[in-house]
C-alpha cells in the first residue's frame, strides 16, 4: 500500500482478524453457499477471500465425495460473491486470489483432476462479478457505462439462469427500506426490472449465454 495511494484513493486494508470478526456477526450468511455478498469497495479480497473461505470450508464437509456436486456448489458459492474497485490491479488481484482459493482446495481433495470448463466457468463468474468500477458514481471504469451486475441462479439441476441488472436501479429500489437483491435475509424482496436475461444452460457452459428475446 502506497502513501499516494492511501492519499488519493483512501485505500486502507482491513486486517484478517478485523474481518473475520465483522463476519462472525453474520456468521450464519457466511456458511449459506448461496447467500450473497457484496463489498463495494473491495480492494484485493480481503472480505471476499474469508467468506469464500467458509463457504468451501462447509461445501468440502458436505460434497467432497461427489465430485459433480462439489463444483456445482462452488460454482453456486463463487456467483454469490460481488466486488467492485476503483484501483484495476485490485479488482485483477481479488479475481485471482478467489479463483486460487477455489483451485487449491479443489486440489486437496481431487488431485489437480481438474475440469477445463469447471476453471473456465470460475473465472467468467469472477469476471461479471469483481467489477472495475466507481461505487460513488456507479459507473464502470473501462466502459463509463452504468455497473452491471449478473445474478445467477440455479434453476433446476445443472442449470443456471444469468440475469442482468444496473447496479444504481439495485441500490435506489428499496421500497422496503433494505430489500435489493443483496438482500437475502428472509424479508420481502422486490428487484426492479432486469437490463438482459438469458436463457437457462448448463453451469459448465456459461459462455455460451444466449439471451432471450424482451
């Protein structure tokens, strides 16, 4: 962390116990594999990198002898993550740093018997997800269009159904005070009106997104 950096961009980070204190006081959403999170201004991971953490911790205690359901529920546990940063080399460190915890704890259990689509569907997700982007003005960094956030749920068996919404209609539609879609606590939710929707596929297929027709 450079002074400039803390001057110009008040980028400090938060230590590993600092987090894993504030994340014990919503424990129970850390251990929910779909429960989403989202760290607006995310730096490199700190945060995300200790939820993911506890999510593979309870996917490996429950799936690790399955292997086909082991990677659909990091899958589940990776789309649930979002970041955003104004700093570009963060938000590339934040995406490798999840995508390196996920390969390493794949390979404890599996041997480096790895699936070429599984680490392809990794970093797509982590590539909608970890936004290089300006949460004061919404707008992301490269394109200087309105943040897009993709919410991707899993809608029968392998198969994942990728929405897209603008971030500002997310965070501005709350006509119950805290309900957006990083809301999942229980409470009535109402989400505004998706920018694109795309047709249900194989979580091991993403990139081959197609979408539906408004």
């Amino acid at each position: 962390m450079s002074i400039d950096r803390v001057k110009e961009f008040a980028e400090v980070y938060t230590s590993e116990k600092d987090v894993n204190d504030m994340l014990d006081i919503v424990n129970e959403e850390t251990l929910r594999i779909d429960s989403r999170f989202l760290e607006p201004a995310c730096g490199n991971g700190n945060f995300l990198v200790q939820v993911l953490i506890r999510k593979i911790n309870v996917i490996t205690k429950r799936y690790k002898n399955s292997k086909v359901e082991f990677e659909r529920y990091i899958v589940q546990a990776i789309s649930s993550l979002y970041g955003i940063d104004i700093l570009k080399d963060n938000v590339e460190m934040c995406r490798k740093r999840l995508f390196d915890l996920v390969i390493e704890n794949y390979n404890k259990i599996y041997e480096k018997n790895i699936s070429q689509k599984f680490i392809k569907t990794i970093k797509y997700i982590l590539s909608f997800n970890i936004v290089w982007g300006d949460a004061l003005s919404l707008l992301d960094q490269e394109s200087k269009q309105p943040i897009i956030f993709a919410e991707w749920s899993f809608v029968t068996g392998s198969l994942i159904k990728r929405t897209d919404y603008i971030f500002s209609d997310l965070i501005a539609y709350q006509p119950f005070e805290k309900d957006t879609l990083f809301s999942d606590l229980g409470e009535k939710v109402i989400i505004p009106d998706p920018k694109y929707s795309y047709k249900p596929i194989h979580y091991l297929d993403l990139e081959k997104n197609v979408k539906e027709k408004s």
